[in-house]
C-alpha cells in the first residue's frame, strides 16, 4: 500500500531560501521515493519535483556508473600500481 500526501510534505514544497517561495511550485500526487543513489533512503516528492530530480540526477550517475563500471575487468584507465589496489576488491 502506497500512502499519498499533501504538497506540504513534498522535500521541496519550501525552497531552502523562503523568497522563493512560491505555494504553486507542487505537481500532482506526493508519494514517498527512492532515492537515486540506492542509498536506501526514500524522500517525499511531488510528481513534479520527483521528475526534476530524475532529470537533474540521473545524467551524474550515468556518467559515474560509465567510469566506473560495475564489471569484473577494470577499465583501461585502472592501474593496479598506482595505489596498491585491485579492481574488484570487495569491501
């Protein structure tokens, strides 16, 4: 079960400078999610928001999961030398 909220839950309904404001800025249904990260945290956003975030987002963890990919070979850029490490060490 999915629990929807008002607007004034949205992480986003109050700009972090109140002159911003504006009480129109909220789209659509607010629900709790998952942050992009896979950190495990989930966020309460608007439709909208959720949508900017993505937008904002999503191109930085492509362009981090492109240099460092999640691969058993390392990429031709890894030198093992360099830091005394391995490629796939696991932590």
């Amino acid at each position: 079960m999915t629990l929807k909220m008002n607007a004034q839950e949205c992480i986003d309904f109050m700009p972090a400078d109140p002159i911003d404001y504006h009480p129109d800025t909220c789209e659509g249904d607010v629900f709790y999610h998952s942050a992009l990260s896979g950190s495990g945290l989930r966020y309460a956003r608007c439709e909208k928001h959720f949508d900017e975030y993505v937008e904002r987002v999503q191109p930085k963890l492509d362009e981090i999961a492109e240099r460092y990919p999640d691969t058993e070979l390392a990429p031709s850029w890894f030198d093992p030398t360099y830091a005394g490490e391995s490629w796939n060490d696991d932590y």
